[in-house]
C-alpha cells in the first residue's frame, strides 16, 4: 500500500485506526496525552535538557552586576542546567481507563558570581517526584477523543541537599536546587485530540496543587500550564509538529529556615514564581511492526514574566521513546 492510499483509508476511518499514524501521539514533550486498548502496556523513556540563564525582574533581563547592587544579595546566579530521566509505565485494565505511572531522575547544576568577581558552581542529584495518575476516557468520535486525567504526586524527592560554597562550606542549597517539592499533591489535566486526513492539533490544560508543607517547612508554589499543537505525517513513520506551551506558577508557601542567611535571591521564598511562554519544534516516528514509538523535541522561551531577580528559562530538549505491546 502506498503513502497517499494509506491517508485516504485514514481518513475515512474510526479514530482507533489513528494510533497507526506516527501523529497519534502528541509531542513528546506533552505528558498523560493518549490512552491504550484495553490490556495494553507500554514503557517508556524521557530525556529532557533545560538550560536557564540571565536574570530576569518582571519581563525584562538584568545583568548580574545588577542583581549584585542590590544591598541584601552578595551572590548572583549566573546560569543554571537541568536534566531530567523520565521512566514510565502505562497499563490500560479498559478500553476507557489508563494508569501510569512515573519515576524521575535528576541532575542539577548553578553557576554563580559573587561580589568580589569569584565564581563558583553547585550541584546536586538523586531521585526526583514521583506520580501516579488515572486517565478517563470521555468522548470520542469523528476523529476527535477528550480524556480527562488526575494524578497523585509522591513526595520522593530529597529537600535538604547540600553543597559546598565558598566562604559558608557546606551548606544547605537554594530552593531551585533541590530535587522536587517534597509535598503531596495532585495533577489534573483536560486532554482534547482531533485526526483529520493528512494532519492533526491537540490541546492539554493541566495543573499541579501541592497539598501540604514538605519536612523543611515549605510547599512550592501551584503550577498551570495549557499547551497546543498541531502535527502533519511526512510519511507512514515520521511526523512533524509546532507546539505553544503557557505556564505560570506561584511563589513558595513558607520558608526553608536553614536558608535564611545566604545572601542570594534563590532563597528568597517570594522570587520563585513566574509566567512564561514556549513555541518548540517536534519529530515524532512510529513503527507499526514492533509498536515503538518515539520523540525529539526542541522549545525556546520567547517570553517570560518572572518575580525577580529569577534566572529566566532560554530552552530545552526533550527526547524519549516508547514500546508498547
């Protein structure tokens, strides 16, 4: 059967004969956004490279020797890296309902400039939150499916890493160098998917709640985000996609009282929160005969409106594959 027979055959039929096309999963970089046939698993892989750099107040950058005038801070973040393993299963006990669940892997490392032209660098890594989630089946016709999902957030990471800075020795770091949240909570999300011929769009609105203040005294500030998409086959393997992705997120609730002396704004509980918008580039492929999947995504911030002095997001790389049976 040749490309352009196999897209008029697609197109006349059911929405479960999408899952054949290399579109029927959402960028790779979009979470809980498909559902499998009833006794269907799959596992999974994500690699995901985000680089943050300059510091932002409100929506336009400042230079470090800025951040460094400013009479409470004697540290400035200068850059800052995170890579994140993401490892899932997903079981489908109906046709309608999907569990899945997820462990993190993390590594993160800051650069920083003090006041006296020294530079130095901190790390951190281990084990990140972890999430269970249910997604439900509630509509699907003409190409087009609406699933709804709910998870629950496991507080599996560490608060409390340390590292070496000069002048204090080793120290407790700042919040956006632990590991995750250290709180329970819940992730909601609203998933709508439409098929037509010879391409495809998408849109996810999803939240993070966090329920309770972790063992360090604190709870992160909520998270929405609501993404969009649209996607077209080039062939039966590979497809191509854009996405815009809208994010805003709260300051910290509480404070971390081993923090409170480190002249630095990443200790300041109220110049965490922040909105943001991302514009990325999609590959996805699909191999019928073995039923893997997989995904290259690669997003730029082009624009963010932050509570500052807060190291902006610059962009990311996500990747990942996936193998059903």
């Amino acid at each position: 059967m040749n490309f352009k027979s196999t897209f008029i055959m697609l197109a006349a039929a059911p929405l479960a004969l999408a899952e054949y096309r290399p579109d029927a999963f959402a960028p790779i970089g979009v979470m809980g956004e498909h559902l499998h046939a009833k006794d269907q698993f799959m596992a999974s892989y994500r690699y995901m490279n985000m680089r943050m750099e300059q510091n932002f107040v409100g929506t336009g950058s400042v230079s470090d020797g800025s951040v460094l005038a400013d009479p409470r801070f004697m540290v400035a973040p200068a850059d800052m890296d995170m890579e994140m393993h993401m490892v899932g299963v997903m079981y489908a006990p109906t046709d309608k309902f999907t569990l899945m669940a997820m462990v993190n892997i993390v590594e993160l490392s800051m650069n920083h400039r003090r006041m006296d032209g020294l530079e130095f660098k901190t790390k951190s890594s281990g084990i990140g939150d972890s999430s269970i989630n249910a997604l439900l089946g509630l509509w699907e016709g003409n190409g087009g499916s609406l699933h709804a999902g709910l998870g629950l957030l496991l507080p599996t990471a560490e608060v409390d890493e340390q590292d070496f800075i000069p002048g204090p020795g080793e120290t407790r770091l700042p919040y956006p160098m632990q590991l995750g949240s250290g709180s329970w909570g819940i992730a909601p999300s609203l998933t709508f998917k439409q098929h037509h011929g010879n391409w495809s769009f998408g849109a996810q609105t999803s939240a993070k709640v966090f329920l309770d203040d972790n063992d360090e005294g604190y709870r992160l500030g909520n998270k929405f985000e609501f993404t969009t998409w649209a996607a077209a086959p080039i062939n039966e393997q590979f497809s191509v996609s854009i996405r815009s992705t809208f994010s805003d997120w709260g300051n910290i609730d509480g404070e971390d009282n081993d923090l409170l002396s480190l002249p630095v704004p990443t200790v300041d509980p109220n110049l965490r929160g922040g909105s943001k918008l991302d514009l990325s580039l999609g590959l996805n492929f699909f191999e019928s005969g073995t039923k893997t999947s997989g995904g290259l995504e690669i997003g730029k911030t082009i624009w963010q409106d932050l509570d500052g002095p807060q190291l902006g997001s610059d962009y990311w790389i996500t990747a990942g594959i996936r193998f059903s049976w």
